[in-house]
C-alpha cells in the first residue's frame, strides 16, 4: 500500500511538473516574443522617424536640386541604420524617390508582398515579416504637414539586428529553464510533505477503525450477555460467513458488511422482553410475533451510526427465506441480499449444531441434512450446495474450537478486511 502511494505520488507529481511546464513555459514563449515585438517595433519607428522632417521639407518645396539634396540624406541615412529599403510616396502614391542597401533589393523580392491596405492609413502601422529566422518590419509612416494633412507616406523595410533577437531568444531560453527548474524543485520539496500527511491521515484513519470495531465487539458482547452469556455464537457466524464470503470472492467492502452484520445480526434482541429471549420453551404465537421484531429493533439501532449502515442487509433480513416464507417482508429469491443469504445459511448451521435452551445441539450428519432438505426453501440453493461442499472442514476449523481460538481467528478477519 505504501509503495502504491509512492508511486501514484510520483506520478502525479511528475504529470503536475510537466503541465506546469508545458503551460507556464507556453507563456513565457509567448511572453518573450512580445517583448521582442514590441522592442523592435520601437526601434523601426524610431528610425523611420529620421526621414520624415527632411521628406516634409522637400514636399513643401519640391525641385530637382530639393529632391538630389534629399537623395543624399537620405543614402547617407540608410547606409547607418537598420532600415534596408525607405520608399517615399506624395499624397497620391506616386513613388518619389527610394533609398536601398545594397543586396537589400534580393531580399525585397522574397519577402511577402502587401496589397494597398495601409495607402490610406493615418497612423503608424508595423507589419511582421519573417525570413530565414531572420524578423523583418515593414513599416508604413504618414506624413503629415502643420495642419494634419496627409501630404505622403513612406514605406520602409527595417531588419531587426541580430544582436537583439539572439539576446532576447537566449533571454527566452533561460526564463523557461527557470520556470522549470522552480516547478521540479516545488515538486520535490512537497512530495515528504504530503507523505507526511498522508502518514498522519493513516494514523488517525486506523485510531478510527480500532474504535469502530472495539465498538462492533462492545455491542456484539452486549447482545451475548442479554441472550446466551458467551460471544461464540456470534463468533462462529462470523467465521462461517467469511469463508462463505470468500469462496464467492465478495469483493472487500461487501465482506465488511458481512462480518459487521453477521456480528451483529441479532442487536436488536436488546429490545426484546427477557420472559421471551430467554424463555425455555417453545414460545406462543404472540411471543413468536414480539420475538420476530428483533430484526426491525436491530436495523434502527445501526441506523444511527453510518460506519455499521452496510451491515444493514443482514440484520433486517437474516430471517427471509428463498421461497418467501420468512420475515419479516417475505422477500424471495435475490430480492433477499446477498449477505443476508450467506449468513442465513451460516446462523441456522451453527443454531443446530449448538444446545439452546429449547433443545440439545444436533450432530453434524443431522445438521447437514436438515441444511441440504432446506436448500431452495428457507436457503439460497447455491449457497448452501457451496457451504456443504465445506461443511467437514467448517465444521473442524470453526463448530469445533473454543472461544479464545474463534476469537483469535476473528481477529485476524477483522485485520485483513479493516486494515
Ligand atoms: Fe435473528
């Protein structure tokens, strides 16, 4: 069980890692890349800005010697900056002039062409191109005289140093190595720490079963005391129930139902006057009908407490029979539980094989046969063929032992199914 919790721990802690990783690491990318955006959008405005004063002046007043005196600032420019291309437009797109870095026109040619989207805008747009890793922009800025008016626009093609990509890209890089390394070491640093409570909640969870099952035998003793003095009736029940439990392979939780209920089948004899529980004789049909209440006293006693609900099944209806004759709701066939079935089996069994006050205890031919005449009418016939398959050695291992060996067995019932 410990191991089984170390690993499912590793592992969801290993698929907690790896989210985490995936998404944060997802948005520092993302993160980064804006940031590398944004950055180099500023610089491409910033440079294209140079150009705008002297192309307004040369709109003001153009002329060929206006125009060769702009053509060289504007080469001078270009040959220093990170713009490769600078087109300038009037205001009817009508190209003036053009300044290029050499080789710049080759890569001109591949980036992706643009249509006339950005002719008519009125502010600075930034378009992301992106070749060979390489990030381009390319940049259109209006240009506005003292009034507002859009006189002309240039169109430039500014490349992103390198410099500047590969820092933020390394910047990028070893933010996500971070964000990682954090996320590993939050992992490990909780995984003693939820061990720990995991240890704790243990702790506390078996302080709780010891004291649900000290309660289950302070109420069995109780019931004992009230009807025949000794725990071994309740005991042999018990016993014989788990083996039958076993043999079917009930899963845990229903032997858990079926040791408490068999344990407790009749607490409700508590509320049964003792001129009828421990009459000697046969009773009258009145005293019979009050003795037939037991099974309703005993479900509304467990029905207080919600650890003993699943012991329910057999304390109503350990006295249904297969063939609907039984109480007290004359349930037939699998309308009866399963448990409240395998118990019957085991409670009549050991009823006969033991002295009560009415009668002397019955040798095991007698019981068996009474058991196998009975099977299809008061039991489940394919319970009771798999409890005589068994019956020699039920009878060895269980009917014949004394009370500190039964309780001892019980015991260890109780420590694998409730453990
Ligand atoms: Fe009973």
């Amino acid at each position: 069980m410990i191991n089984n919790l170390h690993r499912w721990l590793i592992f969801r802690l290993v698929m907690v890692w790896l989210v985490l990783s995936l998404v944060i690491g997802a948005l520092v990318q993302y993160l980064g890349h804006t940031r590398l955006d944004d950055h180099v959008i500023k610089m491409a405005k910033t440079e294209t800005s140079k150009y705008t004063s002297e192309f307004i002046a040369y709109l003001q007043s153009p002329s060929g010697s206006a125009l060769s005196l702009f053509n060289r600032t504007t080469n001078a420019l270009i040959g220093k900056d990170n713009l490769i291309v600078v087109e300038f437009y009037d205001a009817t797109s009508r190209k003036i002039t053009e300044a290029i870095k050499p080789a710049a026109a080759e890569i001109e040619k591949r980036l992706p062409k643009h249509g006339s989207e950005f002719i008519h805008t009125e502010e600075v747009v930034c378009e992301k191109l992106t070749m060979n890793q390489d990030i381009y922009l390319r940049v259109f800025v209006p240009v506005l005289d003292g009034r507002g008016a859009k006189i002309g626009y240039l169109e430039g093609i500014y490349h992103a140093p390198e410099e500047i990509v590969a820092q933020n890209r390394s910047h990028t890089l070893w933010s996500l190595i971070l964000v990682v390394v954090i996320i590993f070491v939050t992992s490990l640093a909780l995984y003693p720490l939820i061990i720990r409570l995991n240890r704790r909640l243990l702790d506390y969870s078996h302080i709780l079963a010891l004291t649900n099952i000290g309660m289950l035998k302070v109420l069995g003793s109780a019931i004992a005391k009230r009807d025949s003095d000794t725990n071994v009736h309740n005991f042999r029940v018990t016993l014989y129930s788990v083996r039958l439990g076993e043999s079917l392979r009930l899963p845990d939780s229903a032997m858990q139902g079926l040791i408490k209920g068999a344990f407790l089948h009749d607490v409700g004899k508590i509320a049964i006057p003792d001129a009828i529980l421990l009459k000697a004789g046969k009773l009258t049909d009145e005293e019979f009908e009050t003795m037939k209440n037991h099974v309703g006293h005993g479900g509304d006693i467990l029905s207080s407490y919600d650890w003993l609900s699943d012991a329910d099944a057999v304390v109503r209806c350990h006295h249904e029979r297969f063939d609907g004759s039984g109480y007290p709701a004359g349930l037939r066939g699998e309308e009866i539980p399963l448990n409240a079935r395998i118990f019957a089996v085991a409670d009549v069994f050991d009823a006969l094989t033991s002295k009560r006050p009415y009668k002397e205890a019955f040798g095991v031919e007698i019981s068996v046969g009474i058991i196998r005449d009975n099977r299809g009418s008061h039991f489940d016939p394919a319970i009771a063929d798999l409890f005589l398959e068994q019956v020699e050695v039920l009878y060895r291992d269980i009917c014949r032992e004394d009370e500190p060996f039964l309780h001892s067995k019980l015991e260890g019932c109780i420590k694998r199914y409730f453990r």
